[in-house]
C-alpha cells in the first residue's frame, strides 16, 4: 500500500512538472492593432524575440500617415539614429544630399532667397529671423532635461502661455514673422495652438542637430520603402480590419474586428489617439486617459502634389529640402519626378489648413496654382496634375500628429509611455522627444516591444500619476511675490522696487525694415478672402529679464493654470470572448506609405535612444548663437 502510495504521488508530480515545462515552452502571443511604422517596428521586434504576432490594420495599405512625396530627405545617425539602424538592417538605398539642399530656403513674394541671398538682399528680415532664432534658443537652453520640461514652476508656466503670444513680444517685421509663422505652423501647428513649453522643448531636443544633420541623405520611394521592408519580414498581416473592441482579463486580451475575435497574451495600440478613442476598451481607461483621448491637440495638415512637364521655378530651388513661403503657400518641398518633369509638395498647414476644410480637392488644388501662376507665369502651361492628402479630413487621426497646446504637457506628459495592464502604446505620440516624426514612430515601436516582454518575464509598471499642477502652481506664486523672477521682470508685478525701477527704464528702440513699420502684405488667405495676417499689435517691449531663464523678449501672460487629474479606474464588465481560429495571412502588399511632410523640428525627425540633459549651468550673458530648430525632414508621422 505504501509503495502504491509513493508511486502515485511521484505520478503526480511528475505531471505537475510537465505542464509547468509545457507552460515555460508556449510561444508568447501579441497583436498589434495598427500598421503605420510604430506598429511595424513593434510587430518585427517581437517578431524577432520568437513571438507569434498578429498585425491588424484599418485600411487596404500598410504605413500609416504617410505623403505624397517619391522620396525623403532623412537626417544622419546622429540625428536619426533609429532610422538609419533599419536602413542599415534592410539594406535600403540611399543617395547622398546635395549641399543646397541642407539649408531652408525662401519663397518672398515669388522670390527664392537662401539664407545667404536673404542676408544681402532683405538685411532687415535675416536679422529679425536670427534675433528669432537665438531668443528662442535662449528659451531651449532653460530646459535642463528634455525629458522633464516643468521641472520647475518657472518652466511649468510655459506650459501656459501659446507660442503666438510669445512672438507678439518680439515684435518681429512683417515679412519675417510671416515666415517663423509658416515654419511653426509646418513642422508642428498654428502658433497660436501650440504650447511655448512644448515648442521650447522639441528646440531643446534638436538645439545640437543642425539643419545638414537632418538631410544628409535621399532616400529614393520615401518612408513606403522602409515600410514595405518591414512588411516583408512579418508572417501574419490582415488588412482592412478595423477594431471595435478590445477586452482584457486575467488571461489575455481579445480584440474584436467585427463579430470576429482575436485572442492573444498581449496587444500594442499603435493608433492616433483620436482613431483609439472609438474603440470600446474593457476595463475602461480611467479618467486621465480619456481626457487625453479627447483634449491633446493635433497639428493639421493637407498635403498637394501639382505636377508639372518641366520645373518653372529657380533652378537653385530645385530639389530643396524646404522652402517656406510668405504668401500662403505654405511649405514647398520641390523635387524632381521620377519620369521626368517636376513636382512641388505644397503642405497647408495650421490654421490654413483649418479653413480649407470648406474647399475640395479641385477647388484648393486651383487656389495653389493661382498663386504659384502669379510668380510663374509658365506654371499653367506646364501643370500636368495633381494629387491630394487630407489628413485634416482623416477622422481616425484628428490632424496629422501631436501638438502639445496650452496646459496640455501639465496634464498629459508621457501618459501613453506606461502600459495600461496588458496593454502597450506606441506611435509618434507616445515618444517624449521626437513626436510627430517617423524617428519617434520607431521608437515607439521598439519601447512597446521592450514593454510587453518585460510584462510577460512579470515585471509591473506603476501606474501613471496625475502631475502635481495645483502644488506646482502654488510653488511658482508664492516665489513671484517674494521676489521678481521669470515672468515678473517680462510682465512687471510682484517684483521689488529695484526690478520695478529697471522695468520703468525706457527701452532701447529697435531698427526695423520698412515693411515692419508699413502695411503687411496680404497673404494667401487675404486674397482668398479678404483677411489678413497681421501679427496682433505688439505691446512696447519690456526691459530684458534679469533673473533664470535667458530669455530676452518678453513672453505672453500665463494662463490659468489648470488643476491636476487624478486618475480613476471605472471597470465596465467583460463582453463575451470569441476565439477565431488562427490564420495566417500572406504578406500583404504595402500601399505606398509616405510620411507626412516635415514638422516636426521644427519636424525635427530626431530620436537619439538616451539623450543626455543639457549642461544644468546658467547661460552666460551672451550666449552662443542659436542653432535652428531643426526641421521635420518630412518624418513627421508619416
């Protein structure tokens, strides 16, 4: 009886050990929902690491938010790391930069300028863009760690004020705050809808990336290229299959296409937020989630191509890299076709693009080319065609990617970076230092592959916490009344009678070209119109602030500020789970994926994998040149 006994419990365990090694053995499953270059990169990466993975994507094409342009300007390992990595990796062509094309360029009036012919010929607007671009690398430089941008109450009131109101301040002329305007609205959103906190940021992340850095190299067929290489490589892709519920529990997640079920361990979400927004999630996001879903800004974007049989413009602006216009047209990335001829990628943006929402395709297409007619007379006779892209009218993206308004880095930093259970974030929105740029979509793809195998090893992630506004805030008050600080010595307020005697100083006026004292020119909107762009009349310039941040015109007024969100947990109960039997579906063609012009550094498309803070030290009293805000080298979300 005895030895009977001990057999038995040696069978058992015995199989209790088997299915424990069975358990250690099973192939981890993960889907991805979403197949722009965020959702590839994840798929691949975990692809890579053995998983099984599912790739779900909406729409008949893989890529995301993609242009219109037949190739891109992509930056150097130094200022896109990440993307040279998988270019490397898939072997993927690319030709070197021609030396004219690493600089912004000018469209005046008609007129292209470099920014050496700006210097001869328009003194006055190549200085008011230089005063520009170092007070706005003064600001840059107050922000020690990228990462943490309000790490004090001095930085968190940026977050408060729009960039619109800070131009305001410097009183730039005409003409040149025509064409910061034109950069901002391009490369992330219309000033007046952007934060100065999360402006200041991004030119803190790109201050040591120049303008040659971000266009080193041409890549021939554009971001699709990148795409289609990652396609290539993926075992299970199904398109045209947009999800409309997602359901976890303690086992695994089941997303839902219709009356169809997918089950697996985890799921990446590597969707805009506006497109995450209309899938039903259980347990439901808590309130700070949801808040975020509805209120972070989207810059806005419509993209034309017009084709023409031979260029009509300069030839030193052929094949520019960018060129922002003053009358309207938004920024023109010109480049060659591929059968000949030539093309101009016109991007409205902001505000512009915003109206435009009234005109169709062939209405806007026609407005452009009138434009572009009066400076080139031959522009009629050589349009050939044309092709549009919306991303304004996209309702699963909102716009065309992240923008930080005013108030929003105080309520939504970093929020999608932290899984929510079994669930990872990724997309251009999720990454802290490139958003908006296909350098931050492949990071973010690569963070949310990391994540999901730290969670399935049982590694837990600390739920994200409200930021701490209200005590923030406080901070900030109580110091401005004890002494004049930041915002005292540009508003005057609360500062001691030694500041108030100085702000009282009268100022030193300023030389300006004639067109800042005359009328401003009217744009593309005022003759389309009737309205004008007229930078809202500045108020006389306060005496340079004397304390912590080295900025020398004065910023707008702080806004209320508002208070913080805690999060709330609402659990709605579980819907039914269907298991679909698992099918694998033949690598699907990828529809030529283009990003979304450059926004972003200005576009700057930048990820560096651990960027080191700035030096913590107060800037000296004259600081060294600014370095332009790099710009988007069309990797914005594409």
């Amino acid at each position: 009886m005895a030895a009977a006994w001990v057999r038995l419990c040696a069978l058992v365990l015995i199989g209790v050990s088997s299915g424990a090694a069975l358990a250690s053995d099973k192939t981890p499953t993960a889907i991805v929902v979403g197949g722009g270059m965020a959702g590839l990169t994840a798929a691949y990466e975990l692809q890579n690491k053995g998983w099984q993975v599912t790739l779900l994507e909406a729409k008949a094409g893989m890529g995301g938010r993609s242009g219109l342009a037949t190739s891109e300007w992509i930056g150097n390992t130094k200022a896109q790391p990440v993307l040279n990595q998988y270019v490397d990796r898939f072997k993927l062509d690319t030709l070197p930069a021609p030396e004219f094309v690493r600089t912004p360029g000018y469209l005046i009036d008609g007129e292209y300028f470099s920014a050496a012919d700006l210097a001869l010929k328009q003194p006055a607007t190549a200085e008011a863009l230089k005063r520009y671009e170092k007070t706005l690398d003064d600001l840059a430089r107050s922000i020690d760690d990228p990462l943490n941008p309000q790490a004090t109450s001095t930085l968190f009131a940026l977050d408060q004020i729009n960039v619109s109101s800070w131009l305001d301040k410097l009183q730039l002329p005409a003409t040149a705050r025509q064409l910061v305007n034109q950069q901002i609205r391009s490369r992330y959103d219309e000033p007046s809808r952007l934060s100065l906190l999360y402006f200041a940021q991004q030119n803190r992340v790109y201050r040591d990336v120049s303008d040659r850095d971000l266009r080193a190299a041409r890549l021939p067929g554009g971001s699709p290229v990148l795409a289609q290489a990652f396609v290539k490589q993926l075992k299970t892709i199904k398109t045209g299959s947009p999800v409309s519920a997602i359901v976890q529990d303690k086992d695994g997640v089941t997303v839902k296409v219709g009356s169809v079920g997918y089950r697996a361990d985890y799921v990446v979400m590597a969707v805009p937020l506006r497109a995450l927004a209309k899938i039903q999630m259980t347990p439901g996001l808590d309130n700070q989630h949801v808040a975020a879903l509805k209120g972070t800004n989207y810059g806005w974007r419509d993209q034309v191509m017009l084709k023409f049989k031979k260029p009509v413009w300069e030839s030193r602006a052929r094949m520019s890299g960018e060129i922002f216009s003053n009358t309207g047209l938004g920024m023109l990335w010109i480049e060659p076709a591929l059968k000949g001829g030539a093309n101009v990628v016109i991007n409205l943006s902001g505000d512009n693009a915003r109206l435009l929402q009234a005109f169709g395709d062939k209405q806007m297409v026609d407005q452009v080319l009138i434009r572009l007619h009066t400076f080139y007379p031959q522009a009629r006779g050589a349009f050939t065609g044309y092709e549009v892209k919306r991303y304004s009218a996209d309702a699963g993206t909102g716009g065309a990617y992240l923008a930080y308004g005013p108030g929003q880095i105080s309520k939504y930093w970093r929020l999608w970076e932290r899984p929510v259970q079994r669930i990872a974030f990724a997309g251009e929105h999720t990454d802290a230092l490139y958003p908006g740029t296909l350098e931050g979509a492949l990071r973010s793809g690569q963070r949310a592959a990391g994540q999901v195998q730290d969670l399935l090893a049982g590694k837990s992630f600390d739920p994200v916490k409200a930021v701490p506004v209200a005590a923030t805030a406080a901070a900030g008050a109580a110091a401005a009344k004890s002494k004049g600080n930041f915002f005292t010595n540009l508003f005057g307020g609360g500062a001691s009678d030694k500041d108030k005697a100085v702000d009282q100083a009268p100022a030193k006026p300023e030389t300006q070209s004639a067109d800042a004292t005359g009328q401003k020119k009217p744009g593309f909107f005022a003759r389309l119109f009737g309205a004008k762009e007229t930078p809202a009349p500045a108020p006389q310039p306060a005496a340079k602030a004397a304390e912590v941040a080295p900025v020398a015109p004065p910023a707008a007024q702080p806004a209320a500020q508002p208070a913080a969100q805690a999060p709330a947990q609402a659990p709605a109960s579980p819907a039914p789970v269907v298991k679909a039997a698992p099918t694998k579906a033949a690598t699907t063609k990828a529809a030529p994926v283009k990003q979304a012009p450059a926004h972003k550094p200005a576009a700057k498309p930048v990820h560096k994998p651990a960027h080191k803070p700035a030096d913590s030290k107060k800037a000296a009293t004259k600081p060294a040149p600014a370095k332009k805000p790099a710009t988007d080298s069309q990797a914005k979300a594409s």
